[in-house]
C-alpha cells in the first residue's frame, strides 16, 4: 500500500483545493495553497483529522489518484498474484541499491525468462510511483498489434538521456520533433520492408514518461542537496544558544522598483542581509543597484558590527532600538565565488571572524536567512508601490513599472523601520520569543560578551570599507564621481607634495578609501604622517543630494553618469560646422581686404613718373606687343591717305591729358593678351615713315 506522510513535497487535496508541503514547524504544517497562491500554517492534528473525515486525500506526483490503478489482490487469480511478486522480486535488488544502474543490461541477461530494458523500466517506474505491489500486477492485453517496437523505444531512450538531462530545458514539442527527425534520417538507408513505422505523439509521451527519471532530472537542475530536501524533507537544523555566535549572510533581488533620482526610471535592487542565529534579531544590510560583489559584502559586515546610534537622529519615526550590533564569532555564507574570494576572508581574519561556507545547494543550512527574506517579502516588499512580487501568478497585471515611486533613501529608511520595529519586535514561536528580548536575554545569560567593538570607528571603516581609487589632489581637492572632497588637512598634504617635487603637476596620486554607504567624506593616505586623513563633501548640497542621511555611492554615479550623458548628448559635429562658419567670413573679409590693397597700388602707381608705368610688367608682355618687320624688305611703302589718317590720330593723342594716356596703355596692355592687335592704336616708339 502506499505511504505517505507530511514531508516537503507531498501533494494534497482539501475540499477540492490542491496543496503542497513546504515544511514542518514544531507539530505545525506550512502549506502551500496552489489555488490561491498563498502560504498557510495547518496543525497537524487538523490534518489527520481531516483525513479520517476524508476531506483529506493525497496525491500522486501527476495529481491523479491511484485508485483506479490498483487492483485487489483478492479478485485476482493466483497466477496474477504470482505474476506481480516474480516482478516485484526481479526489480527489488535496483530499488535497493544493490545493482547500479550501469549494472542493469547486464543483471537482465541473467534472468529467465528475459526480460527486456523497457519493460523492467516500465515496472520499476510503477513502483516508483505508487509502491504497491499491486501495480505490478498484468494487465489485461489491449487491441492486438499496438505495442511499441524495441528499436522505436530504444531511440526514445536515448533522447531522453540526451535532451532530459542536460540542464536546459526542452519540451515534448522538441523531442518528438527530433524524434521524427531522426526515424527519416535512419529510413533513408532502408528498404521500404525495413523502414521504421513513426509511432504517435500520444505513444512516444506515453514512452517517454515512462523511462524519464524524474528524480535524475531534478537533480540536474536543482541540485542533490535541494533534491533530497524536497524529496525527504528538512534535515536536523544547527542548534545555537548565545548571540553573535552564528550569524547569516545571504542577499537576494528586491521584488520592488525604486526610482532613480536622477532619471526618474525605475530599477531593481539587490538587498544583502545578516541575522543573528540564535535570537532572529536583524544585524545588518546593504542595498545597492549593481552586482553584489566581495565589496556589497563587507559594507554589510559593517552595518552589522557598528553600533546602530544614528537611528533616532536620522529615522525620527522609528520608535524602538535598534540593540543588535557586535563581532560575531562565526560568519556563514553559501558556496559562493564572491563570498569565497580573499577580499572576504581576509577582512574576517583581521577581526578575527571564522568564516563558514555551505555545501552546495546547502540552503537549509542557512535557514534563517531564507526565512528572514521571506518575512521581509510578505510584510513589507510585496506591500510597496511598484512591487514585482514573487512571480508572475501574484504579479498578475499588476504594472509595477507604472506604480514605481520610491527612491532609495526612503527605501533605507522603511528597511530600517521594518527590522526594527516590526521583526526585532514580534513574537518567534520558534524560539518563544521577541528577537530584541531574546537578545537582551542572551547578553544577560552570558555576562562575558560584551559586544567588543574596536579602539575607533575609523579603524572599523577602514578594515570594512570598500571603495579604493587612487586620486592627484587639486586646489579643490579630490574628485570622487565629480564630486570634491576638501579639508585642512588635505591642503596641507598636497603643499607637502608640491614642496617634495618642487613642481606642483608633478605631484602623485593618493590613495583614497571610502564607504559605499556613506560618502558624506572619504579618507585619504598621508604618507608623511602615516595616517588616513578625512576629507569631506563640498557640493551635495548644490547637487539637492540630501546630506542629512547616508549618501550611497550609487547616487553619486547616478548623477555623474546624467551629467556626462548630458554632455554626450550635445552634437559633436556642432564645433566644425561653427569653424567652418568662421572660415568664411574670415575669407569674405579677406577677399575684400585684397581687393581694396589692389586698388590702392594701383591708385599709386598713376601718381609715378612715365618711366615708371611699366614696373611690373615683364619684358616678355612688352616684346609680344611688339611688331615683327619684314626681314628682306629695304623700305616700307605707306599709301598717303594711311599715312594722314595715322598722324591725324597721333596729333589727338597728343593732345590728351597724362591721365587720359594712361587708360589708353592700360586698354593697350589688356588687349595684348587678344589675337588681334590694333595697329593704329600702338604708339610709334620714335619710328619714323618715308613718304
């Protein structure tokens, strides 16, 4: 007969309403209502008494009841019954364990009469499901000639074990479809008496199921360890008596939207978290827009072992105390790169902190922590405007891109007011108590504890701290993400740098530290004195970055990040059309400025005497306006009326002004450069004419 019991992962069905077993809590059963989406908390005893009422009734994993399945022993014939144990017995020594399932082909060939791989997987994937020997039993024959073929169910199982158990993640859809690819490929090859015959979608999901190990499948994705949890149910849990000797980190995505700012847009945080094992009392958290790193870590570290005076100064609505805060003995992180890298460990050996890591896919071992952000979630995230809640089933329509509001200081201070006032204050009926009196209680119980905290809060900042960049100090002193830090003392250090280099850009970088937290100011590296230095903020303020509660450096980036796109955003190609703008007006000017010189020479050069005019002109312009005479001619014969008509014309120029002549050369030198040459209009250059 089957078996079950209130373990993780059991299905049930009360009044018609299906439910899962998330866990057991002290004689309690948390529930998971799959019809409504909620978690509910049943006493056992209801329970059990639902069932004997029959208003209780388990499932299978498929949701189906086994009833119409198994078969009483007592209607059946003896061979059935008979049938049902041989199968029992031949598949018992894999159920066991005792035969590896590397060693199964080979334990088949030893059995008589044979039995073949698909059907031992077909019982023992009965058995699995219902473990009744029952199922074992034969059923009657169907319709004679609908049975799978070996070769068909072979090649089925060698798609399940390639496709199912890779990790990703392929549909039915995807495996018959390269089933039947791969039935043509093989069909090609063959015969038409030889082909293999495609079997139907509802066969090959019907084969499939059979021979696919769940279990196997599950493992690959969700791990062993969380595997077995759900399978088997929780393990014993770690038992602490005293604070700070076990503390928890984990982080995990917000399920709410905050606004930037600067941007107006809204993003998804990360939220870094530690608890105290022992009470439940928050120690600490981070919330950051970027990847939780080694760095996201230790700011988280360091909230948790300051002292938490700044409450009611800068939260006036919280009205409890925030009174956890001290070294913890044992920090416990899951099997994490960034939790394991030497940035992490090395800050916990400086205060000498043990650092534990899980197992993979260890979660119950850091149960506390799980449970504290699930607290978180249904008491006061999935409460928030912009929301994304847990899933998509609760999101429903919910537009939480549109209903996002809340920026990430406001965020700090409600985290500050729900840990505080609500989960340090509300009675744990695990541990029968309020988390602050079971603090309180715990520091009382162990009068040695007294919360050691180190010699000064800077010491403490600068082991924790996680910001590192390497800055010159400039007469404002240093930039961190456009904003400068200043002070006295910084002044100081750069005039000692200055008078070591005896030249002020030649100065070097300083190392600079700060808290990702906090950047109110930061610490600077006096290699003189061998001291950090702090140096504070001079334009937040001008920024309408509020200075009155802690500054992340999130912010900072946020508003350098929209001032440089705003820079970015100007038209690069803006400069070069201006110059060119300017080249042309340059040129304008120049073309008139050369006109107007051009105009004055020439203006000067009529006021120089005759033998002046011709300055500039080469001796090659003047022979071209010369006339070539005849070479053997003795004498040239000039009819008289030519003759008169020529004298005529040189008495006229003659008679002109020395203003009048010169536009007369000047038209004569313009049309040197023509093919024709008016003769007339030459002047004699002293030659004489025989009448």
């Amino acid at each position: 007969m089957s078996m079950f019991a209130f373990l993780a992962g059991t299905k049930l069905m009360i009044d018609e309403d299906r439910y899962i077993v998330r866990r057991e809590i002290n004689g309690a059963i948390e529930l998971e209502n799959l019809n409504y989406n909620k978690i509910e908390i049943w006493d056992k005893e209801h329970l059990l008494e639902k069932w004997n009422k029959e208003e209780l009734v388990f499932r299978n994993n498929d949701w189906r009841s086994s009833e119409s399945e198994i078969r009483d022993f007592s209607l059946l014939d003896i061979d059935s019954v008979n049938e049902a144990k041989r199968r029992y017995k031949i598949i018992k020594p894999v159920i066991d364990g005792e035969i590896l399932p590397a060693e199964i082909k080979s334990y088949l060939d030893t059995i008589e009469p044979k039995v073949s791989k698909t059907t031992f997987y077909e019982w023992k994937s009965r058995w699995e499901k219902y473990e009744d020997i029952r199922t074992l039993v034969k059923k009657k024959p169907g319709p004679k000639n609908h049975y799978t073929k070996g070769e068909i169910v072979e090649l089925i199982e060698e798609l399940v074990n390639e496709f199912q158990y890779s990790g990703e993640k392929f549909t039915d859809e995807h495996l018959f479809s390269e089933f039947s690819l791969r039935i043509e490929e093989i069909n090609r090859f063959r015969d038409d008496k030889n082909k293999i015959k495609i079997v139907s979608r509802s066969t090959f999901y019907r084969r499939k199921k059979t021979i696919e190990d769940k279990f196997r499948k599950e493992e690959i994705r969700l791990g062993k360890v969380e595997t077995e949890l759900r399978k088997k149910g929780s393990r014993k849990e770690v038992v602490i008596t005293k604070p700070l000797e076990r503390v928890e980190i984990d982080w995990t995505p917000v399920d709410v939207l905050l606004i930037n700012p600067s941007t107006l847009k809204p993003e998804r945080p990360w939220l870094v978290y530690a608890i105290d094992k022992a009470t439940g009392h928050p120690l600490g958290f981070y919330v950051t827009f970027k990847d939780v790193n080694a760095s996201a870590v230790k700011q988280c570290l360091l909230h948790s072992i300051m002292p938490k005076t700044y409450l009611k100064k800068l939260y006036p609505l919280i009205e409890n105390d925030w009174v956890a805060y001290g070294k913890p003995s044992e920090v416990v992180f899951d099997n994490s790169i960034i939790n394991e890298s030497y940035d992490v460990k090395d800050t916990c050996q400086q205060l000498n902190i043990n650092v534990h890591f899980c197992k993979v896919g260890a979660g119950y071992q850091k149960g506390t922590i799980e449970r504290g952000f699930r607290t978180l979630n249904t008491t006061w995230i999935h409460t928030l405007k912009g929301t994304t809640f847990s899933n998509v089933y609760e999101k429903g329509l919910y537009d939480s891109v549109g209903e996002a509001c809340i920026t990430m200081q406001t965020f700090i201070y409600m985290a500050h007011l729900v840990m505080v006032d609500v989960i340090a204050n509300s009675y744990d009926k695990r541990r029968g108590g309020k988390p602050k009196d079971l603090w309180l209680k715990g520091l009382v119980n162990n009068p040695l504890l007294q919360l050691p905290i180190p010699q000064s809060k800077k010491e403490l900042k600068l082991i924790f701290m996680s910001g590192i960049d390497y800055r010159k100090i400039q007469n404002k002193g240093v930039v961190i993400e456009n904003e400068y830090y200043n002070s006295k003392d910084l002044m100081e250090l750069r005039a000692n740098l200055i008078n070591e280099v005896k030249h002020e850009k030649k100065i070097g970088s300083v190392k600079v530290r700060y808290d990702l937290a906090d950047m109110r100011s930061v610490y600077v590296y006096d290699k003189f004195k061998k001291i950090y230095i702090q140096a504070n903020n001079t334009s937040l303020e001008r920024k309408e970055i509020p200075t009155n509660l802690p500054v992340y450096l999130s912010q900072l980036e946020l508003d350098s990040s929209v001032r440089t796109l705003g820079a970015n955003k100007d038209d690069v190609t803006n400069l070069a059309k201006t110059i060119r703008k300017v080249k042309e007006l340059t040129n304008c000017d120049k073309k008139k400025y050369n006109q107007q010189k051009r105009n004055l020479e020439q203006l000067n050069k009529r006021d120089l005497p005759k033998s002046y005019n011709y300055e500039g002109i080469s001796s090659m312009g003047l022979a071209e306006l010369q006339i070539e005479s005849p070479i053997e001619a003795d004498t040239i014969v000039v009819h008289f009326d030519e003759q008169k008509e020529r004298e005529n014309k040189q008495k006229k120029y003659a008679t002109k002004s020395k203003k009048e002549q010169l536009q007369d050369e000047e038209t004569m030198i313009g049309k040197s450069n023509s093919d024709y040459i008016d003769l007339d209009s030459l002047p004699d250059y002293g030659v004489s004419f025989k009448k």
